[in-house]
C-alpha cells in the first residue's frame, strides 16, 4: 500500500494513522470503563499500536512511535493528567511496544501468525513480559501503589491480547485478497456469527437480573469454531467493546457486583482474559487439525492413485 510512496510521504502516513488512531482509542477508553487511579479497565490503544509495528516496514517505526507520543500526551492531557504523570505514562506505554516487537521479532523467524499455537503462545509470552515491564516503569515514576501495578499491568494486557490479533489478521486478509476470494456464502455467515455474539453481548450486560455473563462465551467460542483464528479475535474485540462500555456506564452483572469500582474492574478483566485465553488457543487447534486432516485426505489419495497405477491392492 505504501512500497509507491517517498520515503518523507510514507514517513507522514505512519505518523498520521498512528497518532489519529492511538489518540481516538486513548480518549474513548478514558472516558468509558474507569478503574482506580483513573486507569481504563482495558487500553485499546496498547494493542492497536502493537498491531501497526507487526505491519509497517522497519522505516516507518520511528514516525510512528513520535506519533504514539504526541498522541498519548495529547489524550492524557485532555483527559485531566498531571503533565509529569502524561510523561510517564508516555514513556511506559512506548517501551512496552518496543519490547513486545523485539520478543516477538526475536521469538519468531517469519512472520507472525495467529494460525499456529507456538505463534500464539509466543505472542502471549511477549504481551505478559511488555506489560510487566511497562507496569513496572509507570509505578516506578509514578509512586502509586500495588493496586496500580496490577491494575495498569491487566489493562495493557488486555488491549495487547484482544486488539492486536483481529487488526493484524484483518490486515494480512484485506492485503491477500482473501475477503473478494471468499464465497459469498461464508461472508454471509461470519456476518451473522458475528452479528449474534454482539447481540447476545449486549442482551447480557444490559441487564443484571440474571447471571448471563456465560451467553456471549457461547457466542465466541461458535465464532471460533466456524470461523477460526479470526472469528475467534473478532469475537473477543466485540464482546470487549460492549461489556466494556455497559459495565462502565452500570450496567450488567459485573456492574452489579457488591464493592469498590476496582474490584469490579478487576472481574471484568479476569472475564476477558478467561474467555480470551478459551477461545484464542482453541481456533488456532483447530486450525492444526483441519490442516493434518487435509493432508493425511492427500496422503491416502495418493497411495490409492500409486496402487492403482502399479496394478497392486491393499487388505486390513
């Protein structure tokens, strides 16, 4: 998409679509699901950052990562931070990217895929040690206490492990032409899969009279079942969104739960990452079977067209 542009106009490009990007995400998920110490129940932002590095050229990380700052020092600013806070926090969630690329480039000799189980736990092993260290910068300039790790340490996490798979999948499918290569049949039911786990999301945690939390689970694990790897992270952004935006604004059973906003907050994650760490590695399973089932189909072909050819039988 940008191999024709001047090194300066691709350079703007990754800038502009980072720092728009980062800095929408930013703002929304500070004005949506708040836990303590004003820190989102996830960081979008986090995940989509992530997902550009895995795809931009070497030359283009340098402009995005100024474009991340500007961007999340801009959104804490609007959003009521101390200056010297908007610092840190800048700086954490900047070296966090950067060492989630660097596990995951060292990691992984090609290119990262959410098809093979090692691809995926390497991706989750990158994600946790990122988050542990950015949490660890951020309460280390900050001075906050060990609520704030533990929750800045969940939240980036998540926004790693739920974001970054659906837009790098996305992208390499939207890039391959796989989507106007699909039959019209399988877009039709990936629409309405995914239409019916944002349905029965939003039927859930718009409600707290019942304990439905275990309906939009349902939900994605169909997903993934039909439509695999991607299916299943689609899933995950949908569910994300919505129980978000509904337990922060009071409604659904986790908003009902007795105590502080945080502990709520705290369940909400630990949902998410139930439900992620369920689905996630189970598309990609059975990404592996169809694809040994595919070849174990060819192997006995070909024995059956060799036999054939050679005039000889076999018994069991």
């Amino acid at each position: 998409m940008t191999r024709s542009l001047s090194p300066r106009v691709e350079a703007v490009f990754w800038l502009l679509l980072t720092a728009v990007g980062y800095f929408l995400l930013a703002s929304l998920s500070l004005h949506a699901t708040k836990g303590a110490d004003n820190i989102a129940a996830v960081w979008p932002p986090s995940g989509y950052f992530l997902a550009l590095l895995l795809l931009m050229p070497v030359r283009g990380r340098i402009p995005a990562f100024a474009g991340m700052a500007l961007a999340s020092m801009a959104a804490n600013l609007l959003g009521g931070t101390p200056p010297w806070i908007c610092i840190a926090f800048t700086l954490s969630n900047a070296c966090e990217a950067a060492l989630a690329l660097w596990l995951l480039r060292r990691r992984e000799t090609g290119e990262l895929s959410f098809m093979v189980p090692r691809s995926v736990a390497n991706f989750c092993f990158a994600a946790f040690i990122s988050s542990v260290a950015s949490a660890s910068l951020a309460w280390a300039l900050t001075g906050n206490g060990a609520d704030f790790f533990l929750s800045w340490l969940t939240t980036v996490l998540l926004g790693m492990l739920i974001v970054t798979p659906p837009i790098v999948m996305l992208a390499r499918m939207v890039g391959t032409r796989m989507f106007g290569n699909a039959p019209g049949g399988m877009k039709l039911e990936a629409t309405a899969i995914l239409t019916i786990a944002g349905l029965v999301t939003i039927l859930a945690f718009s409600q707290s009279q019942f304990p439905a939390s275990f309906l939009p689970c349902m939900a994605v694990v169909a997903a993934a079942y039909r439509l695999g790897p991607f299916g299943a992270a689609a899933g995950m952004l949908i569910v994300t969104v919505i129980a978000s935006l509904l337990t922060g604004q009071g409604y659904g059973p986790i908003a009902a739960i007795e105590g502080e906003q945080k502990v709520r907050v705290f369940f909400l994650q630990f949902y998410l990452l139930s439900l992620l760490f369920t689905t996630l590695p189970l598309a990609a399973m059975l990404i592996v079977r169809q694809r040994l089932a595919k070849r174990l189909e060819q192997s006995n072909r070909w024995l059956l067209q060799a036999e054939a050819a050679a005039l000889v039988g076999h018994w069991r």
